[in-house]
C-alpha cells in the first residue's frame, strides 16, 4: 500500500511517500481502507518531537510507528474473526492517537477503540476532521464543568480545537466570547459564538466582562494575563504547557488556594465520546470546519501549512 512514512523525528521532509506492506488486523480489529484522514498538530508534534515527553509514547530516539495520522474516514475492508460490531462495507470514522497510522491506504484499529460508523449525509472528507479538535475541546469543557448560562472565552477561536470547543460551548449552553483576528470574525461568528474579539484591533485583556471559563484554545496567553477577567472560581486552561511549563504548575497549586485556578487535563478519547460527536454531526449542532484539502501525494505541504499555525479549523488529506 502508499504510505507517508517517517524513520526519523524532524521537519515535515522527513516524511516520505512510500510503498509498504498492508497491515494485517488482529482478531480484534478491523482494517480499514483510508480514504480520508488529517494532517493536524498532534501529527506535528509527534513528527517533530519537539516536546521530548512525546518520545515516551511514540520512541526515544526514533519513531516507534513508521506511519502518522490520527484521525480517519473509509470503508471496512476486513474484520478479525472476533469482532462483532462493525462489518466490511460500514463507512467508519474515528481517532487513533497511541499507534497512528492513518497517512496510508490502510489502518487497523480495534473495533472497542474511538471508532464508528460515519453520520449518513457526510463525505469522507467531511467525517475525517470530526475527532482531534473536537475531543482536546471536549476534554477541557468537561473538566471546567461547564452549566448552561455560563461566560466562556475562547481564545484562538479559528484553530481546530478552538472552532470545535465554540461549537461544544453553544451545545452545552454557554455564551460565548470568541477572540480572533480580522479575517476570522465572521466565521467564528457564523460557528455560534455571541460575540467577537478581533485581537488585531481590541484587546482582550480589556473588555468588560468576566468569565466562569477561560479557555485558551492556542496557548498563547498567561494565567497571570486571563486571571482579571476571571470570576471569583474562574477556571483558566490553556491547549499549551506555558512559559517554563508553567501550567503544569499552576494545575498544582492553584486548585488548592482555592478562587480563581488552572487546569490542565489530560486529553483522552473513546467509543462514546466519538458516539456523541457523531450525533451531535447528525442534529447539526457540530460541524468541524475545513480550511484546505491536500492529496496524500502533498502531505509535505500539508504538513508545512499546518506548522504556520494559522489554518483556519482543520487540514484534510484525501486518498482518492
Ligand atoms: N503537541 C501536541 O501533540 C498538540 C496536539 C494538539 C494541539 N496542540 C496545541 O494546541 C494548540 C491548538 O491546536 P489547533 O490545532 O487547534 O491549532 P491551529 O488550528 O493550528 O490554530 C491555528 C489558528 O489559531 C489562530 N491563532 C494563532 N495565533 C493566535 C493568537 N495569538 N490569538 C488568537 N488566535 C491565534 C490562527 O489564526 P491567526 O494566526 O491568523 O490569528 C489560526 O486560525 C496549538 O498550540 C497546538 O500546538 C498540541
């Protein structure tokens, strides 16, 4: 099968298109025929490990898994003789951040991990970019327990997390304050959220309003910059470890001293929480947005569009 393949962690040349065996499913899992999938910044950050912790998972001094790409849509090729619950020819879509592998023609994946069947009216490149984003925003609404009615702030509303975590808010009933720059007002707005920062010509540190929720979707702010408007039980998290890994912390600390805190959850995903985005795709209540398609051929460029940091929602690779 073709496959973007990496051998060594680096910049985005250090992955290269290449023909390699197809793999195999275990009794457990099904193997998958890739037609679409995602380049996004987990990719980038196991591709480069320019954070040395990623090591831990994906290899010490060198890749462990050859193949990346977390997030698929495709068809059901072949099961293992013990899976009960999805059959060759579903549509499925899905997440696999612990062995990757969704930059090829093929991947397994355990029918029990996050993976489902797509929602009926998407295509493949529509289904592809519904999980990364969106479970990092998941994770984080879920650990500010977030009620209906409450202030949010997003900043960075235009990334992948940030687009999905706007969308989530409304869902969950928040009032939303998205912080952006000019070129993204009007599609942060037309994502749901009520009002709009532009931080190219107000700063947000000086608006008057203050927030249950801060939620930096981009890791470019500070606690110490976010705590004023913070209400008294505030919770600031922030997608990024902050200067000197300062989050981390602060994640420690500041829940103990009680009032306003820093929370930097764990991300994790599984069955039903793919579920849930699949149902809230149904109803109309999420839609990841899709800023440019790439052919698996131009992964390479893929992959330096993505580290500009400035794609608008979530990159797409076709396999068609
Ligand atoms: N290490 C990992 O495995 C990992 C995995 C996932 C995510 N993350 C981190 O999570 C963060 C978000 O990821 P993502 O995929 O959602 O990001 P993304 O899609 O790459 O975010 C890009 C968007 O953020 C906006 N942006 C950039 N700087 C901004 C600023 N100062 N203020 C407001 N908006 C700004 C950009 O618009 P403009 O620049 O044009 O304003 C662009 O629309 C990143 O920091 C990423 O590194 C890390």
């Amino acid at each position: 099968m073709r496959a973007a393949i990496y051998k060594k962690y680096g910049p985005p040349e250090v992955v290269k298109l290449a023909e390699t065996d197809r793999p195999s499913p275990k009794a457990n899992e099904v193997l998958v025929k890739v037609l679409a999938t995602t380049v996004n910044r987990t990719d980038c950050g196991f591709r480069s490990a320019e954070y040395f912790v990623s090591r831990f998972f994906s290899g010490l001094f060198k890749p462990k898994y050859g193949i990346l790409g977390n997030e698929f849509a495709g068809i059901v090729e072949e099961v293992g003789k013990d899976v009960r619950l999805l059959f060759v020819g579903d549509k499925v879509f899905g997440y696999n951040d612990v062995n990757f592998g969704a930059h090829a023609e093929y991947m397994t994946i355990a029918e029990t991990d996050a993976i489902t069947t797509m929602p009926d009216h998407l295509t493949f490149e529509e289904a592809a970019p519904i999980t990364e984003g969106a479970h990092y925003a998941l994770c984080d609404i879920r650990a500010a327990r977030i009620k209906s009615g409450q202030n949010v702030m997003i900043y960075g509303a235009s990334g992948a997390i940030g687009s999905a975590a706007v969308q989530l808010l409304k869902y969950f009933g928040a009032r939303v304050t998205g912080v952006c720059n000019t070129q993204n007002v009007e599609v942060v707005k037309s994502l749901g959220a009520d009002q709009v920062i532009d931080y190219l010509t107000e700063d947000f540190t000086k608006i008057d309003l203050k927030f249950d929720f801060i939620f930096d979707a981009v890791g470019k702010s500070s606690f110490r910059q976010c705590k004023p408007l913070l209400k008294k039980n505030g919770t600031y998290i922030s997608t990024e470890l902050g200067k000197n890994s300062e989050n981390i912390f602060l994640a420690l600390l500041t829940p103990i001293s009680g009032g306003k805190k820093v929370l930097f959850p764990l991300p994790s995903i599984k069955k039903e929480d793919v579920v849930f985005l699949k149902k809230l795709v149904e109803t109309g209540r999420f839609k990841p947005l899709v800023d440019r398609l790439y052919p698996l051929d131009n992964i390479v460029d893929a992959y330096k569009y993505v580290e500009t940091g400035q794609k608008r929602g979530n990159v797409v690779i076709t396999l068609k």
